[in-house]
C-alpha cells in the first residue's frame, strides 16, 4: 500500500488572522487527499487532533517555567534596547528575529517536508532551520522573509540589496538595525533547502527580484478555500443576525484591528465614505468586522455597524451574504483572501489597482479596482458595483473566477505536486 508524504505545517495559530486561515485550509485541504499533515502552531484555537500545540513540547516543571521567563525578559531587553535607537521610526509592522524555543519540536516529529507559513510574533527561531535536513517549502504571507525588518516594503526596494538605511526607521546608517537582520537571515537561508511558495505573481516578482530568495525557486499557488462552505446565502437571513435594515446599501470592510493596522486601508475607506455622503446618505450603510473595539472620530453620517470579531466560517460567510459590496483597500496585499471569500459569497469587491489583490479582482468583471490610492475612485467603485450589480452578472463572475481558480481542492492538487517535487518523487513512486 502506498505511503503518504508526512508533512508538518508550521504558523503562528490555526485560526486568529487570514495567514492562519489560509494555512489551516491548506493542511486541510492535502490531508483530504491522504497527505499525512500535522500543524505545529503556538497558539491553538481549534480542537482539531491533527493541530499539535508548542505547549506539549514544554517541559512541565518549575524551574523550567523561572528559566524562561527570566530567558524572555533578558532577550526583550535586549531587543528593547536595540529598537530604543531609531525613536522617529514608522508605525507600520516591523519585526526582528525574536522567537520562543521550541524545546526540539522539529526533531521530535516525524516529517518529510516541512512546510513553513507566517511565522513571526515570537515563535520559530530561524536558526533552528539548519539542522533541519530535510526540504522546506515556505508560503509566504507577507514580505518580511526576505527584507530585513518589514512586513510590507511600499514603495521601499532596498530588499533587492541588503537594506540599511531603513526609511521606516527613518535611518541613514547603511548598517541599522535591518541590514543587521538582513545579513543574519542571509546566512540562515544559504544553508536551507528551501522552495518560496507565494500566493500572487506580484509577489513571486518580488522575491525573484529579492537579494535573499533570488536563487532559490518559487511557484505561485493561490490562496484556497471551500467552495462548499464559502458560497452566498440568505440576504435577509444574514442581515436579521447582525442587525441590519436589508433595505440599505450594505458596503462591508474587514481586517483585524483595522484603527492599528494602517496597511489595510481603513482611513481611505473613511474617505470614501465621506464621498458617498454627497451622494445618498439614507442608502448606505458600512459594516466592518475584525474588531470589538468602538470606532472613533468618524466624521460621517452613514450608519457603521460594528460586527466584532468573525472566527468561524460561517459567520464570515453571513457578513459577505448580507453585503452588496466589499471593499478592500489595502495599500499593498500578497494575494487578497477577504476579497475571495467574499467573492465566492457572490459579493463584488472594490480594491485598489496594486499589488497581489490585482490578480483577484478583475476590473468590472468581478468587482472594481481604483486608482492608488484614491479615495474619490474608490468611492466611485463601490457605486458602479451597486449600479452594474443589479442583475447579479458582477456576483456571478465573482463566484466563477473562485470556484475556477481558488477551490481548494485545485489549491491542495497544486501543493501535493509540489510536495512530490521537492521530495524527489514521481507519479510511479510508492508515495503518493
């Protein structure tokens, strides 16, 4: 009888935030083709048995617990410090190389390919990759792999060289802190077997153009999803659970934290939204979800319906079901997963004409995409959605571009050949 690959996924949770989601269907989607896949995650949110938390890899012992702490405090000084020397740098997502240990989880778990997602807020330590010896695919969910400190590089290309002289720490010592982090990760990779996974050709662009993942390869794979699960329900239905007059004009929004995380675009929204007002402001109304938080100093006359925090599923198909437009303005996305699962919910979406949600969006096909980073054209997209979405043409493009092109089952058949590459397996092989 043949035997599966034995994959082990790695990111940060199985659940809290769209790189988690995206990965958790993914170590789905190939164990439903009897890949052998295990999740190894910090932050366990789902009581699926194939999701294996770093919790039971710490020892269950005092000393331990002091050692650690005291371990955690020492290294957070220390990056507190090295942080402390750029006071003027940008508010926008910067990390280091901070991780926890992983008391040997790697080498503890049997594998034959490692499959790497979005790994950062203090969890994998790269270093531990090396003595890995065994192929490593990398999905990447953001830039930060291979810059030195950011997560999204704008208009910023120093990532093609070496860093230094970070605009976002408004720096100009060639030898900050990211050419620092960049040289570190430099040596790491040259030692890896490693095969770059990105979710949109901007993105492959990106990294083949990169100083630290140019030699290695890279396949585009989309983000997948359940067709089943992601498709459009009951309008009325959706908009009773959250409390929203059907009758209006529903424009949806959703990222987590959207008032912290500048990159998702919520100000431009709100700048849009100010435009509409000239228009008809008893029609609209805005819904916005991945925040429990109230939303301050709005200048606006149109109704915002906070809808919390959306975990599940379900509930992220009821809010794209009750919506007659997503919007999505992002000032730079690898792939756009909102816009899909919205997408497939028969809901047009509205984003900005950049990065990898460009691939997602076709231009009043499927949805509109604006001229960056207009807030005006955004405004006018969402009103040609609603003016061209009367006869349910846009939802039926949108629903066909991701039953077409992101069903999972297409998104798991393109890993599982990936992973046969990477292992030096063919068709005839006894592995499947």
């Amino acid at each position: 009888m043949a035997k599966p690959i034995r994959v082990l996924s790695v990111n940060t949770s199985d659940k809290n935030g769209g790189a988690a989601r995206a990965a958790f269907r993914i170590h789905c989607g190939v164990r439903s083709f009897l890949v052998d896949s295990q999740m190894l995650v910090k932050e366990k949110q789902s009581n699926d048995e194939t999701v294996i938390s770093l919790d039971e890899f710490h020892p269950k012992n005092l000393f331990y617990s002091i050692f650690e702490y005291i371990q955690n405090k020492i290294k957070n000084k220390i990056q507190h410090y090295r942080w402390g020397k750029y006071p003027n740098r940008e508010t926008v997502f910067l990390s280091d190389l901070r991780s926890v240990s992983l008391n040997g989880a790697l080498h503890k778990l049997d594998f034959d390919v490692l499959h790497l997602h979005w790994v950062n807020l203090r969890f994998l330590n790269l270093k531990e990759l090396i003595k890995i010896n065994k192929p490593i695919i990398w999905t990447l969910h953001d830039s930060w792999a291979f810059t030195g400190i950011c997560h999204y590089s704008y208009d910023c290309d120093k990532y093609v060289r070496e860093c230094g002289s970070c605009p976002f720490l408004n720096s100009d010592n060639e030898h900050d802190l990211s050419r620092q982090i960049w040289n570190q990760k430099n040596k790491i990779y040259s030692k890896l077997n490693l095969h770059i996974v990105t979710p949109s050709q901007w993105l492959a662009d990106c990294v083949t153009k990169s100083g630290l993942f140019r030699a290695f390869p890279v396949t585009v794979i989309p983000n997948g999803l359940d067709t089943a699960v992601y498709s459009q329900g009951d309008k009325r239905l959706a908009c009773e659970k959250f409390g929203i007059d059907v009758s209006r004009k529903i424009i949806l929004f959703g990222a987590i934290n959207p008032n912290v995380d500048k990159n998702k675009g919520f100000s431009k929204l709100l700048e849009a939204v100010q435009y509409l007002e000239k228009i008809e402001t008893d029609d609209f109304v805005l819904a916005v979800f991945g925040t429990d938080k109230p939303i301050e100093n709005i200048s606006t006359r149109i109704p915002i319906y906070s809808l919390g925090y959306l975990n599940t599923d379900k509930s992220i198909v009821q809010a794209c079901s009750a919506a007659d437009v997503m919007v999505v303005p992002s000032l730079s996305e690898v792939f756009g997963q909102t816009a899909s699962e919205a997408m497939a919910c028969g809901t047009p979406v509205v984003a900005f004409n950049c990065t990898g949600i460009k691939e997602v969006v076709d231009h009043k096909i499927t949805g509109y995409l604006a001229e960056p980073y207009s807030s005006k054209d955004l405004a006018n997209g969402i009103v040609w959605c609603l003016e061209n979405n009367k006869d349910g043409v846009l939802s039926k493009n949108a629903r066909k571009k991701v039953v077409d092109n992101y069903s999972l089952g297409i998104v798991a058949g393109k890993y599982i050949e990936l992973y046969k590459s990477v292992f030096g397996l063919s068709e005839k092989s006894d592995r499947v």
